[in-house]
C-alpha cells in the first residue's frame, strides 16, 4: 500500500507498507523533508512496524515520537503528518495528479443559481459522472451568503440587506456569513471524489485541500497560511474563509469545498447588514471588525482578474487543468434546485 501527504507548510510524506494480522508491516517512510539524525528515518520506521491496522494518525504520531533518538530535529515533516500518511495508504486515498481536472469558468450567475450549481456538481462528481472540478464564480449580484446552521435573523439585518439591494441565499455547507460584492470578492469550488481526501480527518481534509492556494498566494508575494478550522490569514489579517459539504453518491462520493476571499470590502456596509456577534467580537469593537478581513487588492497590488488568472495557472502548473462547460442538463437541474430550494424563502429561514 502506498500513502502520500503534504505536511501543511512543509514537505511531501510517502509511506509504502503491507499489513499481515492486523498489523502494520515492512513499513517505509520517505520524502522531500528534512530529518536529524540520519538514523531517526529507521528509527520511525521501526516504530511503525507492528501497529494494529486500526491506530489513528494521533496513536501513530505518539509511537513516534517516543522512539526517536534525543535531539531529532524534524524540518517540514511532523510526526502527525507521517500518521495521516499511513492512514491514507491504509485508505488506499489517491492523490490530485491521479485525475484529470476540469475547470469551469464561466460569466456572472445569480447567488441562488451558484448554491444550486455548487449541490449539482458535486453530487455528479459523487456518482462518478463528471470529473474533479475547479469551479471558479462569477457573481450577477451582491449578496449575504449564510451557512446552513445559521440562524437568518440573528445574522443578517434584513432591512439594511434590502437597502443596499442585497440578496441574503443559504448554503448547503456549514460556517459562518459571507459578505459577496462582484468585483471585491473572489470565490471558487473544489468537487472531489471523497477518496482525495481518505485517511484525512474533517479538519486535515480543510488544510489539505486549501494547500495549492496558498501556493498561489505565495508566487503573489502574500505568505499566508491555513488557520483552523476553515480561515486563510496573513500576517495582516484573514483574507478567505471555506466551508466543506460531503455528499453520498452511487459510485464514489464527493468532498464540496469552497473558499470565498476578499479582493476589496465596503467594510461599513458589511457591518451595516451583517449583525457581527458580540461573542465573535468580544470587546474590541468595531474597529476591530473592520481589520478581521484584509482584501487582496491591497496585499498583492493586482488587478482582481489577474489574482484569478494567476490562481488558476497554479493549479494548472501543479495538477493540470482542462477547460470544460455548465452542460445544458447541469445548467437545468440548477435551475429546478433554485425554484424548489436554494430561492424559496423555506430554505433560506429554515433556522428562522
């Protein structure tokens, strides 16, 4: 069995082993990272040797970390990381080279029809009907996108959204309210076949799949890093926020993930229809909800177009990339979900 895992911020982890009697055998750790002394890969690889099949990535991190030789010194490799490694070959998880990625850029589309769009995709890529997917939006609209757990009213101001023309739409994935302007914000799609991310716990899975845009951030002179459990910060402040959905399919399931990141803000009129919760801003203040979010216009000094040409030319450069298209039947079956679901006003205050 073989597993791989890019450790968050560091380097590749590959283990190769077989199991016999419900334990770990002739197991083999390699990878790009770095590791003092050179006799602490065998000695990690002994550790290993003999774990029962079921030991999560915790319980393998811990066998670990008490044979190592004293004074090892791990750089871009963690001892958790290597236990996701395992777990994943365990799962027999694939990895993002192992398909052929689409991309779906298109023009501007109406919030209800993007929360439908999302649930269609994904739920073809579940059942084996469409590959792996990087959908990246265009919004028609302004608008309040709010998470599937959240309650309407005590997120939104309804009087202040229809003031400013903005349309308040409920997504299918958990987390918090996204403030969306068209040309200050930034948002796209992953459809994943679930086994991309086997052997990952929820939160891992966050990390993993957030990855190759921090690479892209990165090329842009912005250093930012994964901050648990679905934010993307720099040193100035958050930029993006993501949230996750699993659907079941006939064939192979499917991992929605989706990241909103904010090009440029109206942050008085964010404040102005979004009610920030008192718990989230403790006592700092307005001010301080203000400086949660630092735009990319700012950060990087490009126009909101290039972001996204240099976001998608990363990804092409590390997993390839194939242009594709909504199909008619896709655009229809979005369609029927707006009039039944993502556009009613049931789904939209289904938690009041």
């Amino acid at each position: 069995m073989h597993g791989e895992y890019k450790v968050p911020g560091g380097k590749l982890v590959v283990v190769d082993l077989d199991t016999a009697d419900g334990v770990l055998r002739d197991v083999r750790v390699a990878g790009d990272f770095f590791l003092e002394p050179d006799e602490a890969i065998l000695a990690i690889d002994r550790a290993l040797e003999g774990a029962p099949v079921d030991t999560d990535a915790s319980g393998l991190a811990a066998r670990i970390d008490a044979a190592l030789p004293p004074g090892t010194q791990m750089f871009g490799l963690t001892s958790e990381g290597i236990g996701v490694a395992v777990r994943r070959a365990l799962a027999h998880a694939t990895d993002w080279t192992d398909y052929d990625w689409q991309l779906i850029h298109e023009g501007p589309q109406s919030p209800a029809l993007h929360m439908a769009l999302d649930e269609v995709i994904t739920a073809e890529v579940a059942a084996g009907q469409r590959p792996p997917t990087l959908r990246v939006w265009e919004w028609g609209a302004p608008a309040v996108v709010i998470g599937s757990f959240q309650s309407l009213r005590n997120e939104v101001d309804a009087d202040a959204a229809a003031r400013h023309g903005i349309e308040v739409v409920r997504r299918i994935s958990g987390g918090g309210a996204m403030f969306i302007e068209p040309g200050n914000t930034i948002t796209y799609s992953l459809s994943v076949p679930e086994a991309l991310v086997s052997g990952l716990s929820f939160a891992d899975s966050y990390a993993y799949l957030d990855d190759w845009v921090l690479g892209a951030l990165g090329d842009m002179g912005v250093r930012a890093w994964y901050q648990p459990l679905n934010d993307i910060a720099t040193d100035a402040g958050k930029i993006a926020g993501a949230a996750q959905k699993r659907l079941a399919g006939s064939g192979q399931g499917a991992v929605l993930h989706h990241v909103t990141m904010a090009y440029d803000i109206d942050a008085d009129k964010m404040l102005d229809v979004l009610r920030i919760g008192r718990e989230k801003l403790s006592d700092k203040g307005t001010q301080s909800a203000k400086k949660r979010v630092d735009p990319l216009r700012r950060q990087t000094g490009l126009p909101r177009e290039a972001v996204i040409e240099r976001m998608i030319d990363s990804f092409r450069g590390r997993y390839g990339l194939t242009g594709a298209k909504i199909s008619d039947g896709e655009l229809a079956r979005a369609q029927e979900l707006v009039e039944r679901k993502f556009g009613t006003r049931e789904w939209t205050a289904r938690v009041p």
